[in-house]
C-alpha cells in the first residue's frame, strides 16, 4: 500500500466481556470516534479477541480497504500480538496497528467516575487514531540465531531443560555455581508420593544430561555478564579451578585438614574444604571449595607441602535464549523464632530429614544424644505471613505467599518417623493442611489415622516455643491455642521441635540486574502472565525453569522446566529470530551529519556518521545498525535537524497524541 | 476418506489440549487437534473470570482457540470421537469417528440464519442448562470454528433451517464418518467433568432448586452467561446470602473420592468476590476443612477476600434441606466452638470436586487408584503414561488448575517432541540401512 | 444532562516507560484500584527521546501536569536513569524561562509491580492541580504580564 493512499482507519471498542463495557460506555466511545476524521469504521464487540472479532476486523481490511486499525481493549501486553496477526492475515502491514488500553487503565480504575472513564475512553481513542494517522510500515529485524542455550543452574529444573532442549538438537551450555550438579534435590531422601531415593532419580537424570553429546556443563562457574538480544546472547562465563586432579584428588581429600560447616547437611555435620557433598555425586571428582580454603599448605604423603591456586578463566558463550533454574533457598528462621538458634531442640524440616539420613541405622530417634520420645511440627514458618502481625524482614517485607510444598513435605516425614520409630509421639501444628496433589492427601489421611496429633493455630497467634523450666520432663514446652478444640490452651512438652520452613528465592540480585528480568512482590522471578506466557519473562529469549519462579514441588519443578524448553525450541529452532522494528532511523532528507546523536548513543555499533557521495559531491550522514540499536531514543532527542526517530514511537506521534488528549471531542452534544 | 497422517495426536481441545497443540506446531511438528465438542474451549470458555487475575477468561481462552484454528501447523477436527487407538511398527492408528453435524462444514459461514429459523428451543448444556438454543445453532457466541451443529435429538425435521440457510449448508443426510489418524505420538487432554450435584445425597441429591453447582454459578456470573446477573434457579429471585460448602465431593471417602480437587478452594473465593461486585449488599459465607489457597499468587486473593469481608466459617457441612420457601438450609458443626447449627442461605453453592471425563482404558491404559490417567514416574517424567509414545496433560492427569495444566501442556510437548524426534531418527535410520 | 466530553478537572499525562510505569499502570489496574480519571498514561520506550520543547508544548496546549514515570536504575536502557534526570532539569528550566509552575512537571521511578507508588504519584499531582489550577489560566496571566510590562 502507497503511503500517499488515502487514510481509512477502522476503530474498534471492546466490551471485554464486560471488563470494560460495565464502566465505559462503549457505544457513546464507537459513536464519537466514528465521526473522527479518516475513520470509515468504528464498532463495538463483546469480545473482539475472540476469533469472530478477529474475522470482523479481516473483513474492513479486506472489505473496506481499511489501512490503518486502533482498538481500544485489555493492556497491549495481552492482545497486541494477537490484533497484529489479524492485520497480517487480512493482508495488512501489522505496524498500521495502534493499541489503546481502555480496561487497566480505564473501566477498572475508574469503576466509580463512569461519565469520567467514558469521558477519557474518548480521549484515549482520539489520541490512538492521532498516531495512527502517522504510523508507517515496518518490517521485522530478521537476525540469524544461535541454536544454543544458556542453562542457569544445575538443580533438577536447568538439568531437565538442558535435557529437553538438547533433544531437540540444539546445544546447551549449562552453568552450575557449586562444584556439584543436582541441587537442592540432592539433599533430600524418599521423595513423596512415590518414595523413590531421590539420588537415585537425580542419577538417572544427570547420567542422560553428561552423556548427552549437545550439553556442556561448567561446575564452579558463573555468569559475570549478558550482552546482546533474543537470538545472539553472549554470556561472560567464569570458570574457576577444580583444584585437584584425577591423579592426586584422594591423596589431596585424606590430607586435607580444614574443616568447615557442611552446608549438604544444613550445618549438622562439617565437611573438609575439599570435598564431595555426598557418595555418587557428579562430577564424581572432588572440588577445593574456595570460599573457604585460605591457602593453608597441604602435605601429601610426607613430601613437600602444596598450596592450591584458584586460576579463573573465562569463556564466553553465544547463545539464542536463556533459561534462569537458580532454585530456592529454604527459610532460614531468625534468631529466636519459634526459638530457632537459641534452644538447641528447634531444628528445620531440611535439617531434619538430613539427620534422618545420617542416623539411619538408629533404633530410636535421637537430638543431641537424647531419645526423643515426643516431637512437635510446626507449620508455615516463613510462609503466609502477615502484615502487622509478622515482623518484617531485612528488606522490609513480609513472606505473605504460601510455599506449597511444605504441607505434604512435613506430612510425608511425619509417615517415615511412625514407620521407624512407632512409639515415638508426634504432634502436628498448622493452621490449613494443604496436601493438594495427587497421592497428598493420603499423608494426611494416614497421618489421622496412624494418631499423629493434630493442632491448628491462627496465623495472628503464633504457637509458643520456650525452654522448659528446670526439673521438667522435656527441654521445651510449646503453648498454643488450639482451635480444633474450641481454642484450648494447650502446653505441650516436646524433646524436639521441627520448623517447617518455606521456600524463598536465592540471593540473584547480580543476575536479575544482568538479564533485566522482574521479581514479583513475593521476590521470586515474574513470568509474563499467569496463563498467557507462564514460563516466559518480559525479556525476549529469557524463560524460568523451577523454583526460581515460585514454590514448586519436584514434579512442578520438572513440569516447568520442560515447558521451558518448549519455549526456547520453538524460539530458535529455524535458526532465525525476528525482533521488533522499534529502532532509530534516519530521515536522509533532513540529516546533515552534526554527529549529535553518535556523541550522546551508549549503545556499541549502533549508530556512525558516514560519508557518502551523491551528485558528486560528498555528503555526511548517520547510519544506524539496527540490531544493536536499543531504541532508547537518546539520539532523537538531541538532533538539531529533527532528522531521527525510534520508528513506530515518533516524536510528531506523541505530540499529535498530546493534542488529542488536550483538546476536546468535537460533535459530543449529539453523541451524549 | 479423510484420513491423515500426523507427528502428534491431541485428543481434547480445552486449555491443556489447545496448549500443547500449539507447543508442538510452533516447533515445526505436525499436529492434529481431536474435540468430541462441536467447538474448541473446553471447560475454560465457560468461565467468568479467571484467578488470580480475575482476567475476564474468554480474553485468555478465545486467542488461544483463534491461534489453533489459524496455526499452519495444526489440523483442527471438532465433532470427532476417538474409537480405538491401535499400535503398529510406524506408530499409531487412531480410530476415529466425525459425528455427523447435518451441517456441511465447508460451506457454513456461521451466520446463524437457521438458527433463527428453528422452531424448537432446548437447554443449553454451554449454559449448564441455565438458559437455551435452538435445535440447530452455533455452539456459543465465541465458538471456534464458527459453524452449525443440529441436534439431531430434538429436531422435528421441519425443513426451516434448510430453506433460510443461504448456502445450503444443512444436510440432513449425513451419517458418521470413520478415518484414522496416522501419529507417531498422542497427547491426551480428556480433561475433567465436575462430580454430579447430586452425588451426596445428604447435600440434597439435586432436587433443592437453589442448590447449585460452581460451573453454573459461572454462567451466572459470564457477561456472556443467560442472564448477565446471579439470581436464584428456583425463583428468579437475587440472593442476599449465598454458601459455599466446600470438599462437596472431594476428600470424601463415602463417595470414594479421598483426594483434594484443588481448584475448589480458589473458585470459590473468585466467586465469592464476584458476587460482591455484582450484588455488594450480599453476604457471602465459604464453609471449609482447610483453605488450600497454594498457588503463586494465590495466599494474597484469600486474604484480600477476607479484607473484602467474605466470611469464612470452618465446619463440616453435614446436611442439607430447606424450607417451605425452598431456601436451603445448612446443617454443620462449627469445628471452632463444638456446636451444631443450622443456616438459612438463598442459594448454596456446592463446591464439587473433579472426576475424570472419559474413562482411561478406551486409551489401552490401567486408570490410577482415582480414576484419572496414571502417570507412573511423576518425579521423573510427570506427563508420561505407562504406554510408550502416549502422554498427558492438564486434568486428564488429575485435578489441577488453569496455570498448572498450561505448564503441563509444555511438559507433556516437549516430552512428545522427543519422543517423535527419536522414533523418526530410527525410522530414518532404519531406511538408510534399507537403501543400502 | 451534562456534556461528558468536557473535561472539568485538569488534565494528567503519565509518560510511563513499558518495562515500569505503564506496567505499574497495568498492575493498579489489576487491583482495581481507583485513581482520578482525568489522568491519561502513554506509554513510551524510554523518556530520553523528548527534547525539553517537547513538555512546554504540551503545557501550552492544555496538559496541566506531567508525570514520566520511569524505571530508573531497572530500566533496560542504561541511558534512562541519568538521561532523564538530566532532561527533567533543562526542561525546568526551560519551563521557568516560560513561566510555567515547575511543579506540573514530576519524575518517579515506577517498577512493574509498584501499585502503591503509583497511585500516590497521581493522587498528589491530581491534588496539587486541584490548588495551582489549569495551566492555560497560569499561560494567560503570564501573557498579560508580558504584554503590559513596558515594551
């Protein structure tokens, strides 16, 4: 379609269902915006995303031969994508295109003031036919991609995404901070609800990841930096010494002296400082763990004593997509909740499943070399906070979220203390027993009948947790008021109290500012939508796999992680990306090189002044590398010549939108 | 005579269906998209809102039937029934039936004329027999594809739909068409059908007119619903108070349904909030065991319904009757103070659990202990069935939510994309060796 | 019955970044959180585009205040933070050249999620109008002035 063609602007308001038509007066908005210079069409639709909406829209493209489309509907997040592909069906250039959000911003913040929203739908639909009176053509950037992706994280989630992806045939770099793949799932036993080891499946994995010959993966390594865009990623990976070789890694393990708190075993036991988390684990090699190894001399086998160097290296990764599988940490109580760190009986769930493990071939369950005859749980620590009741954390927030999986987790070892220890006394204080999934509820059911002893607490009256006093039968007394039976108060001495800790996100903060992705208010990592794009984030080429994203359970976890994999195979299987066309561009008409906009650009390559010769004489002129262009508009700004605009986003479309939005509707006496 | 050769079979086109439809065609494979319904939506199209966003749904529903229907690479065959799924060295050979719509679906433009014309007025069963259509209609106003099914059941074959149809599109002739769908892979997404109101018979075994069931309370509350407002079934009238009774067929062992449905908890708080929007003077009370607000997100919407000033009373409902007025009454005990009492309510909303919608073994599978499709290694490959090269996605595989079944949808298609990817590299493998 | 076209209040306009304000918009309105009408957001890549001229003429046409609501140091673009800052300060100054209330004109860092911040940003320009009044009036005194001062 020329450019000088006639403007035929068809305008559409939505009634979302309702969303917007209960508040909007969408019928008063179609009818004032029909009589709108260059509109040959403006309707209404109860839902116009639907695909009889979309064929009404194809049919003026084809019909009326409109040539340019403004909608006033949901946030352009939602449907944008969706009403440029009408255009594109129906023949039609997709940047023609104007979005105007009438429902986030309009009929559901506006839901007691309807004269006000539908007064502003107007002005807000006026101002989307403005632009679009100047929007052009684009055509997408088309880039070559890298059929390889970056795999943050080696936990079940990035071990299951590298996996899926690489069956695909595309390549996968997978980058794991600690010296050992397997995650937080390592540190765990008999997983519900199948009981299976959960080493033992982690081995299943990991075995089909290493020898996988698409997948390379870098233990003790980090990502320190991420350049570029969807497509072509190049990601600064640091790779840092083993320390020990095949050859003398015994000799070097048996030596070593140093001991530290094993973080495997949650600090229960200590660990050298070159170590193995557990038997089996991969790599099978040792690791020296840097943190911690202070360059203490080392004797092997009476020789001369060695000092251990860390020699970084770095390699850097190109890469299409991203997938972010950082995993969770568990709640760390604070000093004296629940009196964790001062009563050496008050343990968590975590610490306690690794003391299980240690302590396997015990007949009676032991603390600290005391039998243990009566244990209590207690719920929701770190989770469902409240505000003004919880105190807040370091950050100045509270934990308001539910992390899903500790119900059915505490559940769960509740039914291997009965199993192995039957005389022992358990008692079980929550506030909703939430074992959702498939096999869950058993627990609970099996725990009521097995006699473990429920006790629900609400969230605004914490249990109690005190040191018994001198000459009592147990260490600890718990006071809490139990609303099963009609809010007793109860005082139950315990010889060990378990916290039942939630999930929180790892400290990523380096890694979130590096990749540009958002965290929602629960700080875990934010998808696009809910339901939309669930495993996607607002940065193109960057998913979330796991627990980086929310509470999951392992089966979540694995779920997730292969829908991202989906997401990146679908994105970089041709080997091509397209990028949006929202980059500088030069006017050649008006550009006489001042070189204003190359000084004030950030951005490497983007933007060069050039000499060119026309007519014979020479001229000098600024020439913008699309693919490396933000489109920040730095350089529109300060260009003496007006000779530069981000394409789709110009400086006249705004000011033609600001008139609209000023000025007032004309011919409204009659529409109203 | 249609028969068609596919890299994956999708039986099932609600959300889970739709999704992992579209997971494998943007990844270049060849789909096909089996519905029994005459359109595509499943249960989600039916919704109001959607949490915890309270999305108006169809604004999430309706693009993603549009990218079906629009997809390169997936073929859509709706009014289709799955018979028998046979197995041989190239894969499977999906039995499959296209039940007859009397309606030619090439020529139909959904202009809805015969609809029009049609004398006879049924229940809708989109609107859970709340409202009504035609004996000939377009399935609902956002039906994907937009094309006439005749309800052969109710038709009295007065010839009117074929005279005012301007294409001649009706074809009272047609009978049920057996082809077979050739895939190297299937993905089942049957999906859920709520247990029956009146499976409890202590909840008033259906025959209380202002007991209901949530999907009905949907349509109550869908701008796109037979009223566009909640009223009472019985009379008409608009309730001041309305119930939840929560568990209504789920974690009950008497109707041999232990597990928790997982959804309840969180339609019913929507519903709850709602309801408080459409009719503010209304007070609204959720009878539950244990909240089980789990989701991301979703702790926060139980706590903002709290704020809003929806009650919630933790009890076991043990019975339900009514009135002379056909008010319900709730019988329960208040586990919190250890009494027994009796609410009357306006309208109580049974918060029923899910059951699967099609039985397993019509797939060649041995149904889970619940009753939906086993998944032998949920910690290894949570969308794999016991037969090889079958998978599983959203509620066919158990009770879970709109957000869970999408994942699983991406799940259950890259599991597939791997399991065509290995399967086609042997075949080619194979006739390599073959050539030589 | 009164003519719903004709704005009483001031008119706001919100130029919020897409990776901040304008989502923070989205997130208020997911709330369903309400906040004066007569406020009109647009989205905009990154605020460094505009040349000062640019608010001075909005002012000059009837916008009676102006928030940009950037993603500061979160923005994608590793221009916003400074380059904004720098561009609100020649703009004031080149709307006090003008005699415009350098108040109509507010910077705020808004995030995605920032439901709160963004309400009282709104709420406190919407009342600061409601006391300093539309900009035309505050233009035509200042043309008055100009016209009778001794030429």
């Amino acid at each position: 379609m020329p450019d000088n063609d006639k403007l035929k602007i068809a305008v559409y308001t939505c009634y979302c269902g309702g969303n917007i038509s209960d508040v909007v007066d969408c019928e008063k908005v179609a009818k004032a915006m029909g009589s709108q210079p260059d509109v040959v069409v403006s309707r209404t639709d109860m839902s116009l995303c639907s695909d009889a909406g979309q064929s009404q829209i194809e049919q003026d493209i084809r019909e009326l031969g409109v040539n340019r489309v403004v909608i006033g509907s949901c946030a352009p997040t939602l449907h944008e994508v969706t009403f440029r592909n009408a255009l594109i069906r129906a023949g039609l250039n997709p940047y023609l295109y104007q979005h105007v959000g009438l429902r986030e911003q309009d009929s559901w913040v506006h839901s007691n003031d309807h004269a006000g929203a539908t007064r502003k739908a107007m002005h807000l639909m006026k101002a989307g036919i403005a632009k679009a009176r100047l929007l052009h053509p684009l055509e997408p950037i088309r880039l070559q991609a890298e059929k390889q992706a970056l795999v943050i994280g080696g936990g079940v989630a990035g071990l299951r995404a590298a996996l899926d992806i690489a069956q695909q045939g595309l390549r996968v770099v997978l980058v794991e901070k600690s010296p050992f793949v397997g995650g937080r799932m390592a540190q765990l036993e008999a997983v519900f609800p199948t009981h299976e080891n959960a080493r033992d499946l982690l081995r299943g994995l990991i075995k089909k990841v290493v020898n996988h010959p698409g997948i390379k993966i870098y233990t003790q390594a980090e990502v320190m930096g991420v350049a570029g865009y969807v497509g072509n990623y190049c990601a600064q990976v640091i790779q840092h010494s083993r320390g020990v070789t095949e050859e003398n890694a015994e000799a070097l393990l048996s030596a070593c002296q140093q001991e530290v708190p094993d973080e495997f075993n949650y600090g229960l036991t200590r660990r050298k400082t070159i170590y193995r988390p557990y038997p089996g684990c991969y790599p099978p090699l040792p690791a020296v763990d840097w943190d911690n190894y202070q360059g203490e001399p080392i004797s092997l086998n009476g020789g001369e004593p060695i000092v251990l160097e860390d020699v970084p290296t770095s390699v850097d990764v190109n890469v299409g997509a991203i997938v972010v599988a950082t995993g969770f940490d568990p709640y760390e109580p604070r000093q004296g909740e629940y009196g964790y760190g001062e009563l050496k009986e008050v343990v968590t769930l975590p610490q306690l499943i690794r003391h299980l493990a240690l302590s396997k071939a015990n007949h009676a369950l032991e603390w600290n070399g005391h039998p243990v005859r009566d244990v209590a749980f207690i719920h929701c620590v770190g989770s469902r906070e409240i505000e003004g009741v919880d105190e807040p954390h370091e950050d100045g927030r509270i934990n308001n979220y539910c992390s899903r999986v500790c119900c059915t987790a505490t559940l769960h070892t509740t039914e291997e203390l009965r199993q192995h220890f039957p005389g022992l006394n358990i008692y079980d204080l929550y506030q909703d027993i939430r074992t959702y999934g498939r096999g869950h509820e058993d627990y609970y059911r099996d725990a009521l009948l097995g006699g473990v002893r429920f006790v629900r607490y609400h969230g605004e009256e914490h249990p109690q947790v005190t040191a018994a006093s001198a000459g009592d039968t147990h260490p600890v007394l718990i006071r809490v008021k139990d609303s099963l039976t009609y809010n007793e108060e109860l005082e139950i001495p315990v010889d060990l109290v378990v916290l039942a800790v939630g999930m929180q996100p790892r400290q990523i903060d380096k890694l979130v500012n590096m990749l540009k992705v958002s965290r929602g208010t629960d700080r875990f990592l934010l998808e696009v939508h809910p339901k939309l794009r669930p495993v996607e984030t607002a940065v193109n080429g960057v998913v979330l796999a796991g627990t980086a994203q929310g509470p999951m359970n392992i089966q979540e976890s694995l779920s997730a992680a292969s829908a991202a994999a989906a997401k990146v195979v679908a994105l970089l299987g041709r080997g091509r990306v397209e990028l949006q066309p929202f980059v500088a561009a030069v006017d050649a008409e008006k550009c006489n090189g001042t070189g204003a906009c190359v000084e004030i650009c950030e951005y490497e390559g983007a933007i060069a002044v050039q000499t060119f010769t026309e007519n014979g004489k020479e001229v000098k002129r600024a020439v913008v590398t699309p693919a490396n262009c933000s489109g920040c508009g730095a350089c529109v700004a300060v260009c003496p010549n007006h000779a530069i605009n981000v394409q789709g986003w110009t400086l006249s479309q705004y000011e033609a939108m600001v008139d609209a939005i000023a000025s007032d509707i004309p011919n409204m006496a009659e529409v109203a | 005579m249609k028969d068609l050769k596919v890299d994956a079979l999708v039986v099932g086109g609600g959300i889970a269906g739709m999704q992992a439809a579209l997971d494998l065609g943007d990844q270049g494979f060849q789909v096909a998209l089996v519905e029994r319904e005459p359109s595509i939506g499943g249960k989600m199209i039916t919704l109001s809102k959607v949490f915890p966003t309270l999305d108006c749904c169809s604004c999430i529903t309706t693009p993603k039937m549009s990218a079906v229907a629009h997809h390169p690479n997936i073929k859509l065959l709706t009014y289709c029934e799955v018979e028998s799924i046979q197995e041989n060295e190239k894969g499977f050979a999906v039995a499959t039936v296209q039940k007859p719509r009397y309606v030619d679906e090439a020529t139909c433009t959904g202009c809805r004329l015969c609809e029009y014309a049609c004398p006879i007025t049924v229940p809708s069963s989109f609107d859970r027999g709340l409202g009504s259509y035609r004996a000939i209609r377009v399935p609902f106003s956002t039906a994907v594809p937009q094309i006439a099914v005749l309800d052969m059941d109710n038709c009295i074959l007065c010839g009117k739909c074929e005279k005012a149809c301007p294409v001649d599109a009706v074809v009272l002739s047609q009978q049920p068409e057996p082809f077979t769908i050739h895939a190297t892979a299937i993905i089942l997404a049957t999906g859920f059908e709520l247990n029956e109101l009146g499976a409890k018979k202590e909840y008033g075994a259906a025959k209380l007119p202002n007991v209901i069931d949530p999907l009905m309370m949907e349509r109550f509350l869908s701008p796109t619903g037979p009223y566009g407002r909640v009223l009472r079934p019985g009379d008409g009238m608009e309730p001041t108070t309305i119930a939840y009774v929560q568990c209504a067929g789920s974690r009950d062992k008497t109707l041999g349904i232990e597990y928790c449905s997982r959804v309840c908890c969180m339609y019913a708080i929507k519903q709850a909030m709602l309801i408080s929007g459409a009719l503010p003077m209304a007070e609204i009370t959720i009878y539950y065991m244990d909240i089980r607000t789990f989701g991301k997100g979703y702790e926060q919407f139980y706590q903002n319904a709290k704020a809003m000033g929806v009650e919630f009373v933790r009890g076991k409902v043990a019975s339900i009757h009514e009135d002379e007025k056909h008010n319900p009454i709730v019988k329960m005990e208040l586990t919190e103070e250890g009494r027994i009492i009796e609410r009357t309510h306006d309208l109580v909303v049974l918060s029923l659990g899910m059951i699967p919608a099609v039985s397993s073994s019509g797939f060649g599978l041995v149904p889970a202990s619940d009753g939906f499709i086993s998944v032998p290694a949920p910690n290894a490959s949570p969308t794999v069935t016991e037969r090889p090269g079958i998978f599983v996605t959203g509620t066919a595989g158990g009770p879970m939510d709109i957000v869970d079944s999408i994942v699983t949808a991406g799940s259950a298609a890259s599991e597939a994309s791997a399991y065509i990817r290995s399967k086609t590299m042997i075949a080619e493998s194979q006739s390599e060796v073959a050539y030589a | 019955m009164p003519d719903i076209a004709q704005s009483p209040q001031p008119k706001i306009l919100v130029l919020a970044t897409l990776a901040g304000g304008y989502a923070g918009a989205d997130s208020t309105g997911q709330s369903h959180l309400d906040y004066p009408a007569n406020t009109y957001v647009l989205p905009v890549m990154c605020p460094v585009m505009f040349p000062p001229e640019f608010f001075v003429r909005a002012f000059e046409r009837g916008i009676d205040g102006i928030i940009i609501m950037y993603s500061g140091t979160d923005s994608p673009y590793k221009v916003e933070a400074d380059g904004t800052a720098k561009l609100i300060n020649r703009t004031y100054q080149l709307m006090k050249e003008r005699g415009i209330d350098i108040r109509r004109l507010r910077l705020a860092a808004i995030c995605t999620v920032c439901v709160k911040p963004f309400l009282k940003e709104v709420n406190q320009m919407a009342e600061l109008l409601k006391g300093i009044g539309f900009v035309k009036n505050e233009l035509a005194s200042r043309n008055a002035s100009a016209q009778g001062a001794p030429a």
